[in-house]
C-alpha cells in the first residue's frame, strides 16, 4: 500500500513530511537593557534597548514575505514592540495581547543580578536553581501559576483557526509553555535549552495537537538586512 507524504505527516508527525497545516511561530522579545546586565527580568515592564529594536527589526524581516494571519503578544512593552514591528509588514494586522503570555514574575529578585541575590536569597537561589518546578523566587509566582496559564494558552491556541500564527513572549514563559504543548510530564526545562532574543521557535497544529519543526533559529540575526526576506521561515 502507498502512503502520500500529507497521510504520513497526519498519522506520525515524527516523520520527515513537511507540515502542510497550521504552523505557530513563537518568538522571544529584543533585547533590554537588564538583559545586557544580566538581571532577573519577569513582570517588570523594561522595554527594548536599541540592539533589541534593531533585533526586532530583523526578526520582522524575517516573516516579511510570509503569509501571516495573526499576531499574538505578551502585555509588556517590549514583547508588544517586537510584535509590532513584526505586524507592520502586513497590512492591516493588528497585534493581539494576552495577560496569559506575561514573563514570570521573579518577586523579590527583579532587577537584579545573580551575585546579588545569592547575597541576600543564597540558600532559596540555590534550590531554585536545582529544583525550579517545587520553588519559587520570594514574592513570586509559583510553577503551579505558571503551569496552569501555560495550559490555558495552548488550549486557546490550539483551538484557532488561523494557518500562520506568531506568538511574542518571554524566555521563561516560553520554556514552560512548550513542553505543555508537547503535553510532556512536568519537567524542568529551564536549563536545558537555549531561547535567545528573536528567536523563531516553530510548531505545527494539526489533528487536535502539537508537533515541533525546529527551535531557536537566529540566521536572520547574522546577515544583513537584505538578505533576510530571502531565508526560508516554512
């Protein structure tokens, strides 16, 4: 029996087929300048310094010859920014927001460095870092918070009906909200992948359910501008 490569990619998402569905791009925000002085950056409301506009910039080349159909953002001023310059290249599309794609709020840590906080949080830092999923930062919000949120988005997401959707957010929301995507066991993925500033984390949406295409792309940060409407984005 001969099986066409749209029926493979539709009974085992696994396999090679390229996806002919709906595809979601997640995209973490520019720069900011606590993230140039490596400070916790959660709630806070920092916007984009100017290497993260210039990033911006690139990303939303990047998606500029793209058919995109909706943009959706976290509240804060500098995923809103980086959404927008995305929106801009398509006529008419106006960026959504959500509170539900908002950083996680680091409590009593925000805004400052790690040397700081082990000096006054040294033993709850420690087991933070060990131990993310059961510990939270002071005055933060916990993994259950997180986790529940995390869970409600992709459920809303998953039920759109758009065909390229690009999703704004942070790296922390993000990293908790992808294996809620893949509805993997709760697990700590926080150090155990890189998500830089812009960016493009690609997931297809097809048959009731998530399957990831590639993670972390940044080539459109490495070439120039003219170039970068030219690489494929899928």
């Amino acid at each position: 029996m001969t099986v066409n490569a749209a029926e493979k990619g539709n009974a085992a998402p696994g396999l090679s087929a390229s996806p002919d569905g709906r595809i979601i791009y997640f995209v973490r925000h520019g720069r900011t300048e606590w993230n140039d002085q490596l400070r916790y950056q959660g709630a806070v409301d920092i916007p984009l310094n100017e290497d993260g506009r210039m990033q911006a910039r690139k990303a939303a080349l990047r998606f500029s010859s793209a058919d995109i159909d909706a943009v959706i953002s976290s509240p804060l001023s500098r995923a809103v920014e980086t959404a927008e310059c995305i929106a801009s290249f398509h006529k008419e599309l106006k960026v959504e927001s959500t509170p539900l794609l908002t950083e996680v709020d680091f409590g009593k840590w925000e805004g400052r460095t790690v040397p700081e906080i082990k000096a006054e949080y040294a033993d709850v830092f420690a087991a933070w870092r060990n131990d993310p999923l059961n510990v939270a930062a002071p005055g933060g919000e916990s993994m259950d918070s997180l986790y529940e949120r995390c869970g409600l988005f992709a459920e809303q997401l998953l039920a759109r009906h758009e065909r390229r959707t690009v999703v704004v957010g942070h790296g922390a929301m993000l990293r908790a909200l992808f294996p809620r995507m893949l509805q993997l066991p709760r697990v700590s993925y926080f150090w155990k992948t890189r998500l830089d500033n812009c960016s493009i984390t690609a997931f297809s949406a097809d048959a009731g359910r998530f399957a990831l295409i590639y993670q972390n792309d940044t080539l459109h940060l490495k070439v120039a501008n003219d170039k970068i409407a030219y690489l494929p984005i899928m």
